[in-house]
C-alpha cells in the first residue's frame, strides 16, 4: 500500500484524533456553558410556553435534556458512557399533541448535538411495508436511510404488526426497524405513536420492540381549561379572537362536545373554529353595504359558535 | 489510464491519493447531500476505462439529510462485494445540470494487475490497438478473488 501521505486532502479529518466538538472553543465546564451553546433552554422555554398541559411529557423532555447536558461534560472528563438510548413510543388519544412533540424533540436533540440533523421523517405503515414478496426490506431501509441523522416518527405504530394475517409482510419491517435501532443509535432516534390500548397489544406480541424502547411517554388528555387555551392560541396564531361572549359560549361548547364520543382533543378543538370561521364569514357576507373595519374582520361573535350542531342536539334532547 | 505506476486504477476523484476513511467519504458525501445531489452505490469486476455504466447497488438515494444513510448502503455493497471495485455517484438534478458531479471509488481488491496493450496488424502496416485487463481473462465474480 502507499504511505501515509505529506498532503492534505480539503475537508479531510485528521485520522488519529476524534477532534469534533473540543477543539477550538475551551471546554465547556459548566451546565451553563452547554446550555449557553447549545441553546436548548430556549427550545426547552418556547416548548413550555407553546405547548398547553402535557405535564408528565414536559418533565420527561427535561430530564432527558439534563442527562445529555451532563453526558457532554462527562466526555470533556473522558467519563465515556455508552450513548443512552433515545427511541421513544408516545402513547394518546387523537389530538393530543404527539406529532408536535415530535418536532420539538428533534430539534432539542439537535441542539444537544445528539442527532446531527434534526429533521423528522414522519411515516405510517404504507410507508414501510410492502405489497408483496421482496418489496418490505428495501422500502423500509430506504425510508431509513432518509431518516438517519435524524427523527423517524412512526405514526399508528401498532398497524405494522397485523396478527389477524400470519403472513402480513408488517414483520418484516418491524425486523430490520429493531436492527437499526439497536445497532445505529447513534444515527436515528425512532418515535412510535399511537393510541394507547394498541400500543400495549402491539407491545405485548412484539416484546423486542418495548425493550428498545427507553422511554414510554402518555399523553393525557386535555381538560377543558387546556382546551380553551389552546383555542386561544390558535385563533391568535390565525389573527382572530374571541370577543367577550363569544369565549363564553366556546367554553359552553366545550362542554358539551367532551362528552360526546369521538371528541378528539385539540384537532376537534381545531374543527370547531374552522367552522365558526365560515360562519363569521357567511356573517358578514350578508351585511352587504356595511364598511368592514379591521376589527370586525378578526372577532368570532357568540352567535357564530352557538350556531354549532352541539347545541342543536342537545337541545333536541331536552325536548324529547 | 493505460498504464498505472502505482498498480492501482485511476477513475474518478480522488484515485491517485491514498483510500479514504469511511469518515472522509462520510464528510465528501455530507458536502454533496448539502448540495442537494442524490447518491448511489455501483459496483464492477471490470474496470475497463470504457465500461462507463457499473452495476447499481440498490436505488439511488433521493431526499437523503444525513451520510450515515449513503454509508449504510455502502457497507451493505461491501459486506456483498469484498473485492469488486465500489463507487458512489452523486447525481445532480437541478435543472441544467443533471448529471453526475460526483464519482469516487471507495472500494478497491486487494490486488490490480492492470492493462494489457494488445496490438493488432492490419492490413498495409497499419497497426490498431485495445486495452484489456488482466484480470479480465476470468469470468465475471472470479477475476479479483473470492
């Protein structure tokens, strides 16, 4: 072979020194100091202040910030620890804010320098299994490959493992993700999702799988103090509002629809104010002659929520 | 290249320096993905400088963020091609361009006889030539050993 060369190729990593991340600045010897780099605290303040409830998730997240804060002082110290393993499976109902949490953990990680690009690839079954002999294994790793350095989020996990038909080709993939989630840690963190009674069912006939997986974060269920919140924020984030009544009579429909089946968290919560945005909109469609003001353009008025099919049911049922 | 000095083809980038490390194909394939090229693995037991089109390893790689992926495939060729000769393209698809930009091989045999000249008389004395390899005499998945 050739001898070591006395030139240098650009872009080249000198091959005896790992030197990535203390080289040039002095090492960091303090919490601060990591998180002065890294920035994570601003993810961490922005996560608490954008993300309504979630208590038991907002805990986790900061307890795994902690760990790789202080793993990266560790390593100044050349304390090795093995790289702690971040797969995650997110359990809750419709709504709950899964696939948000998500994107923010691939951006915490980011900024902790654990996964290197930060991205989220979001997929379902259809995605990874294929639809006859041979198809599965190069579907699922190319979905991989796309995922490596950052996030693969798996939403309706539970949907890969179908027991109902022995040779569903959902196996397969649930193979090779275990693979690559043991032996490449270090390039891809995968989040299933998925309601919680599946999950466990899912879990139960693929125990490999819940080894994996470190953490098992619940989602619960927003109350509807949480839920207003949240409607506040999404109008704000649309420039409308609430005037005064209008909050009212949401609150009371809030009411009403948590305990009708199939209420879905903030998605329904979501629903709702589109629809009371038609209806603001029909609203003032019919005042043909009237100057528009800036701020009748923005406010939902009571009547446009309490035009809602809840309040019609329910006032059927009274009746009857 | 007809004749080669150092006993080693010379295609592509980077073929008169040393092998790179898996972490510097990492760092040239990183720069490509930054660039928005698609990669993907090829490989042949006949490196004739005129066999322009090597066997593909799997598909090419679109919408790849991360290196890691393109070297997940390129371990793959290797565990299947020990000592087939492996390269990695990168493809350029933005529009005026679309064509390779990329190309440098990252697996080479452990041994490479080389190039024959092979002179042939015509008629009168005029004289024509080829090139073969050496190892070419084999059949195809003999030529470099096991």
């Amino acid at each position: 072979m050739m001898n070591a060369p006395l030139y240098a190729i650009p872009g080249a990593i000198a091959s005896a020194a790992p030197a990535s991340p203390s080289a040039a600045p002095p090492p960091a010897r303090t919490v601060a100091d990591v998180l002065a780099r890294s920035q994570v605290e601003s993810v961490l303040d922005e996560l608490d202040r954008d993300l309504v409830g979630l208590a038991p998730v907002k805990t986790r997240l900061r307890d795994i910030a902690a760990l790789l804060v202080i793993d990266t002082l560790r390593a100044q110290h050349g304390l090795a620890s093995q790289a702690p393993s971040l797969h995650m499976c997110f359990t809750g109902n419709p709504g709950t804010g899964k696939t948000t949490v998500a994107l923010r953990i691939a951006q915490i990680l980011h900024r902790l320098g654990y996964v290197r690009q930060g991205h989220v690839v979001s997929v379902t079954r259809d995605d990874l299994v294929g639809q006859y002999i041979g198809h599965t294994a190069p579907k699922t790793k190319e979905v991989l490959k796309r995922a490596m350095g950052g996030v693969l989020f798996v939403d309706e996990a539970y949907y890969l493992y179908r027991p109902e038909n022995e040779r569903d080709y959902g196996q397969e993939a649930i193979e090779i993700l275990l693979q690559v989630m043991e032996n490449q840690r270090d390039d891809l963190v995968v989040i299933l999702a998925g309601y919680r009674d599946r999950m466990d069912t899912f879990f139960q006939s693929n125990p490999g799988m819940s080894s994996r997986i470190a953490h098992h974060l619940d989602f619960p269920d927003y109350d509807a103090g949480e839920l207003l919140q949240i409607a506040d924020r999404m109008l704000a984030a649309s420039h409308y509002r609430f005037d005064e009544r209008a909050r009212e009579a949401f609150q009371a429909y809030l009411r009403r629809r948590l305990l009708q089946p199939n209420f879905a968290n903030a998605r329904s919560v979501r629903n709702a104010l589109d629809r009371a945005r038609l209806r603001q909109a029909s609203r003032l469609y019919a005042e043909r002659d009237r100057a528009l003001g800036r701020d009748d353009l923005c406010t939902l008025a009571a009547s446009d929520i309490l035009a809602s099919r809840v309040f019609a049911i329910d006032t059927q049922d009274t009746t009857e | 290249m007809m004749t080669n000095p150092a006993g080693r083809i010379t295609q592509g980038q980077f073929s008169f320096l040393p092998d790179l490390t898996d972490a510097e194909i990492a760092r040239q394939v990183q720069y490509g993905l930054e660039r928005g090229y698609a990669w993907s693995v090829e490989y042949t037991d006949d490196p004739h400088p005129r066999n322009t089109y090597w066997e593909m390893f799997g598909m090419p790689m679109f919408d790849l963020r991360d290196a890691a992926g393109v070297l997940a495939g390129l371990k793959e060729c290797r565990k299947a091609f020990p000592s087939h000769y492996i390269r990695l393209m990168a493809f350029d698809a933005s529009r005026g361009v679309e064509t390779i930009t990329m190309s440098f091989i990252v697996n080479r045999p452990p041994s490479e006889p080389g190039f024959a000249v092979v002179r042939e008389e015509g008629p009168g004395r005029s004289m024509r030539y080829t090139v073969r390899g050496y190892a070419a005499d084999r059949p195809e998945a003999e030529r470099y050993g096991a």
